[in-house]
C-alpha cells in the first residue's frame, strides 16, 4: 500500500508538472508563418501608409495641394513634427514593411516546394525583392540618408545612415537582377497572396512591367545628379514598361482592417476633414478672372473634374468651390471627393500606364532614346487618363485641343507641360504626385499664407524621426550635417531645387 501510495504521488507530481509546462504553450497563434503570409502583411501595410490621407501618417496629398483640411489644417501649414509624421512613416516601413520582406524572402528561400516548380519559387523571391526595392526607394526618397546596410539587424542598435545617391544605385541594381529572374511562362503567389496582379492569369508579366516601370521613375529620378546613369537606366527600362490599359491596383476587401484608405480616412472615421482645393478646381474649370498663381486656365472644363469631386452640396445650378490651402474650411461650403472614391473595396492605383506615358515624354525630352515623340507620350498619357477616369473619346478631344493643353502651345518650358498635366492625372496619390513635382518643378505650389517652422515653400523632404536624435544622435547629427541640414527644404540627392 505504501509503495502504491508513493508511486501515485510521483505520477501525480509528473502530470502536475507536465500540465504547468502546458500553460507555457500559445496554443492560439500560428506556430510558423508562411513566406507568402508575411509578403502579403507587409504589402497591405506599405500600399496602405502610401494611399493613406491620415494627417498621422502621410500629408503629400495636402502638400500637393489636391486636398484641403477642414479643422485642423496645421499639417497643409507643413507642421510634420506635432503629430510625428516622419516617426510614424520610419516605423511602419522600417518595422512593419521592410522587415517583414525581409524575412518573407528568408521563409521562401528555406519553405519546402510543396507541388510548385523553383521557377515559380524563384518568382515569388523575385516579386518580394521587386516590392522590397520599391519599399526602399519611398524610404529614401522621403528623407534622404538613412539606414540600410546596418537596418534590419539586431546586432545595429544604432545604425549607420547611408549616402542615398549609392543606395538609390543599388537599388536599381537590385531591380535588375530581380528582374532577370522573373519566369514569364510560370506563375507567382498562390491564389489570395498577391491581392494587386493576383488572379489576372498574367500576374508574373505584370510585376515584369511594374518592375520596369519602376525602373524607368527611379532612373529618371537621377537625372539631375548623374545624366549618363540616368539614360541607360531609361533606356534599358523604356521597352518594358506598362502599356495602353495596364494599371497596378491593390485590390481592398469591404470587411475591416482590409479596406481602402479612402474609406477609412473619409467615411470609416465619421469625420469631414477633407475638402478639395480651390488649386486643382480652378485648372479644371473656366475661371475669370484667373485668381492668382492660377496653374492652368481652360476654356473647357476637364472631363476628370466630375470623377474626382462633386459640386458642392445643395448648389443650384450645380458649382464646383474648392477651399484654401492651408486655411479653415467649412466642410459644407466646398466640393468633396466622388463618393465613387470611397467604397471600402475600391482598388487604390499604384501605377499605370499613364504614368509610363508621361515618364516617357519626359525621357524623350531629356534626350533618351526611348522611342516615339515627347508628344506622342504626352497626349496618350493625358487620354489615358481622361479615359481611365471615366471621360470618353470625344471629350478627350475637346480638352486636349485648348492652346492651354495642346503639346505645341501650352508652356514654353516642356517640364511645366508634363508636370502639370501629371498634376491633374495622379489623382488621391500624394508620394507620386510629389515625386514629379520635386523632379519637375512644376507645377508652381506656393506655401499658405501662415507656413509654419519657417517652412516658407512646399517640402522637398520628410524630416528625420525626432527619436533619432536621442536613440542615434553619432549618427543622426553625422547624417545631419552630410546632407545639409535636417530640415524640410533641404534638397535631396536627385533634387536640384530652381525657386
């Protein structure tokens, strides 16, 4: 009996402990996580923070001066500090998107074929590193200098900054090679993985486009600081790029977190913080008299105007009243977005082949041999447009005929041409928008009335993180310093500021 007794106190010690180890278990989350899993996450949360209006985390859009704030306008008065827009932008690529990539590459490298070819393993590497490089290239196009080849690793608590000129180089040489190793005649993500060419049955010739699209922008990008790199990045880019009806779109479900930024930011969140701007409304309309730094005048209205905004509510007749830059505006006094914008699973344009157009009028005029004419370019990318919004063939005609429009006679400057027609095109995509601006200088944006900071013209760059002075301050002042001030009108190092 004792020796009974014994032996059930040691079983029960056994199980006791064995049960107390199981309370140590997570026996909720998912114990390995795929590689397509993390590239789809890190996708989701980089095609987010780039559409997304949030004065939290992205103000190109008002910066751009297509959208107006209702309330609190401190962020179309360039405060980027307050609500801490360059720290939240770095942790979202850096932790959320970047790293995730990153280790999406890893778990694909090492994860079991599983009844697909290495071709199609090779393209699914290859698409992670196309949107990886892209990840990358919005990070350093929005502050310059920052970490990279100590980013991303536990043993750099505080990283380096890297000369962005270099990185943006390899960069493009990354690209290449990714490129190289896409397969046309395989497939890419499994079927719920890539929710912007997924299911299109030609996905993998898409990302060959994109990438090539890409490619073209970056290299146009340097054209500035080194023209001969700048020409045979285009020109290697230029036969490969989006053509007539090509768009890349994240596709958004209607069920949260996986809706359109729009809807979130316009109709989710219950506020009216938005208007359109007077800037973009009098391009688009006859307007007399002109009001002042009037960017373009039309004698025909612009078929867009109807897709992006609608007339302001109880007009009659119908008026299109943009608001002041910069100033408060009473949400029921102006136009607002199309509603068409705001259905929770309305796809969000990335890039397309109105983009490409217009890349490739700038090309040819930049003297690239990239095939056709700068005005040839031009007007498919306006038309394009016109179309891709909505407009029809007819008016398409009608408003690329005006002096103001037309190719021969609307700027003596070919730059002013292309970046204000751009301007009109890149509708709700304020990294795009501004990317054309600071490569272009046009069209003409004036600071509001009361800038803040001392910021008296549009941005050039996002401020470093606040964080970095106090977590990084060696390398956040040698960074500093190297670029030339880290402050919002430094140029960057594709940027060669004229006004």
């Amino acid at each position: 009996m004792k020796k009974l007794l014994i032996l059930i106190s040691v079983f029960l010690a056994v199980t006791a402990c064995t049960k107390l180890e199981d309370l140590n278990k997570n026996v909720k989350d998912f114990a390995v996580v795929s590689g397509e899993s993390l590239y789809n996450g890190a996708t989701l949360q980089f095609i987010n923070q780039l559409s997304t209006e949030s004065v939290n985390l992205n103000v190109t859009i008002m910066w751009m001066q297509h959208l107006a704030a209702t309330t609190y306008f401190d962020e179309s008065r360039y405060d980027m500090t307050t609500r801490g827009i360059p720290i939240n932008t770095s942790n979202i690529m850096y932790r959320l998107v970047l790293m995730n990539y990153k280790e999406a590459a890893r778990v694909l490298q090492d994860q079991p074929l599983a009844g697909i070819s290495q071709a199609r393993r090779d393209n699914q590497l290859a698409i992670v590193e196309i949107m990886t490089v892209f990840a990358w290239s919005y990070v350093f196009e929005n502050f310059g200098d920052m970490p990279y080849t100590q980013a991303l690793d536990f043993n750099y608590p505080s990283p380096v900054y890297d000369d962005a000129l270099t990185v943006y180089k390899d960069l493009i040489s990354r690209l290449d090679v990714a490129i190289g190793k896409l397969t046309l005649s395989e497939g890419g993500m499994p079927a719920g993985y890539d929710n912007i060419f997924g299911g299109t049955g030609n996905e993998v010739e898409m990302w060959h486009k994109f990438a090539n699209t890409l490619k073209l922008r970056m290299g146009l990008m340097l054209y500035d600081v080194d023209a001969g790199y700048s020409k045979t990045v285009a020109e290697s880019a230029a036969p490969h790029v989006f053509a007539e009806g090509d768009v890349m779109q994240m596709h958004y479900l209607a069920a949260s977190p996986n809706q359109n930024q729009q809807y979130v930011d316009f109709v989710a969140s219950g506020r009216d913080d938005y208007v359109v701007t007077s800037n973009i409304i009098d391009a688009m309309q006859p307007t007399d008299p002109a009001p002042e730094h009037h960017i373009l005048s039309v004698t025909v209205t612009d078929p867009r105007l109807k897709f992006y905004a609608i007339p302001v509510v109880g007009s009659e007749p119908p008026v299109y009243l943009g608001g002041a830059q910069g100033q408060s505006n009473g949400y029921p006094s102006f136009s607002h977005v199309n509603p068409i914008h705001l259905a929770p699973d309305r796809p969000w344009v990335i890039m397309d082949y109105t983009e490409a157009e217009f890349l490739l009028a700038e090309a040819v005029e930049r003297g690239f041999t990239v095939g056709g004419t700068a005005e040839g370019h031009y007007n498919n990318a306006v038309r394009s447009s016109i179309l891709f919004w909505g407009g029809t063939e007819s008016e398409a005609d009608a408003y690329m005929a005006q002096p103001s429009v037309a190719y021969a006679t609307a700027f003596s400057d070919w730059k002013q041409k292309i970046g204000t027609q751009a301007w009109l095109a890149y509708w709700l995509r304020g990294q795009t928008l501004w990317n054309s601006y600071r490569r272009l200088d046009y069209p003409r944006l004036f600071a509001p009335p009361a800038y803040l900071l001392e910021i008296d013209k549009v941005p050039v760059r996002l401020m470093y993180p606040v964080s970095e002075q106090t977590l990084n301050p060696d390398n956040y002042a040698a960074a500093s310093e190297k670029i030339g001030g880290d402050l919002a009108l430094t140029p960057l190092f594709f940027d060669k500021v004229i006004y």
